[in-house]
C-alpha cells in the first residue's frame, strides 16, 4: 500500500470555512464600531467648522475695524460670517444671508445628518476690537451644541472672544 502525501499547495475546505467565519465574526465585531466613530467623528469636525467661522468672523472685524455677525439660521443649515452695514434693515432682514454684501463670507455647510442642536444659536457679532455681543440680548458666555445623533459637542464663546470645549 502506498500513502501519498497531501499536497502542499493548497488549503481545504474547511480550513476556508474557519477563516472565512473569523472574517465575518471580526467584520461583525467592527462595523458599528467604525459607524460610531463616523458619527464622532463628523460632530468633531462641524465644531471644528464652526469654531473656524468664529475666528473669520473675528479677525475680519478686527483687520477692518468693522462689525461682522456669525448668524447660525441661514437657509440649508448653512453658517455665514456678515458684515453689519449699520442699516437696521438690511442687518436684522430675514434674507441677509442670500443678499451679498461687499465684505460677507461665503455660506459654509455643515456635514449631513449634524445640527446645531434644536434651535440654532443667536447670532453673534464681533466689533472692531474682537469684543463678542450676542443677538436678542443673550448673556455671554454662549454655548453652542453640535449634534449628530448620540453624539453633542459643545462650543463655548466669551464676551472677549475666545472660544472653548469644556471638558465632558
């Protein structure tokens, strides 16, 4: 009787089975690790984006000696930076952020599926000297939420300007 030896070229059925099982167990075991993390993730980065529109709005103001407002309610979820002409009608008009005005910023969108919590914050202007006032006579410090899902991050902004993460 001759035995012939396996052939070591190859593997066998079953040794493909176990290594696709452990495959899917693993991909099961990641996924919706990695869609938290998506979700983190984008909440980080819209905070990131609205910190950034923050700072625009200040140094504008600060560079050209001139009022600039960050309003949070424009159409589309979008943020804007905009100079105030000193023109109460043209300043507090519902459609401020479709007009454009010579010094305005460009809409700036946030990612999908992230808001600015239930209602969007006041609006914030920044004067000449980097000095931060809230619309509707908020009190500063203001707090800014940025959600997306289970996920809030929260923005802090000072009357002189600085904006913050409080530590959660």
């Amino acid at each position: 009787m001759k035995f012939r030896a396996r052939s070591a070229r190859g593997f066998t059925y079953l040794e493909l089975l176990v290594v696709v099982g452990i495959i899917g167990v693993a991909a099961a075991v990641s996924i919706p690790a990695l869609n938290n993390a998506v979700e983190r993730n984008r909440v980080i980065s819209a905070s990131e984006l609205v910190a950034a529109q923050f700072r625009e709005a200040r140094l504008s103001a600060i560079t050209r000696n001139r009022t600039f407002r960050l309003r949070f309610d424009c159409a589309d979820g979008a943020l804007r930076v905009l100079v105030v002409t000193g023109t109460p009608a043209v300043d507090n008009a519902a459609d401020r952020c479709t007009t454009r005005q010579p010094e305005d910023g460009t809409p700036v969108y946030l990612p999908p599926s992230v808001s600015l919590g239930e209602q969007p914050p006041p609006s914030l202007d920044v004067n000449g000297r980097g000095l931060v006032t809230a619309a509707g006579g908020n009190v500063l410090p203001q707090s800014i939420s940025i959600t997306n899902g289970a996920y809030t991050r929260t923005l802090v902004v000072s009357a002189t300007g600085r904006i913050s993460t409080p530590a959660s």
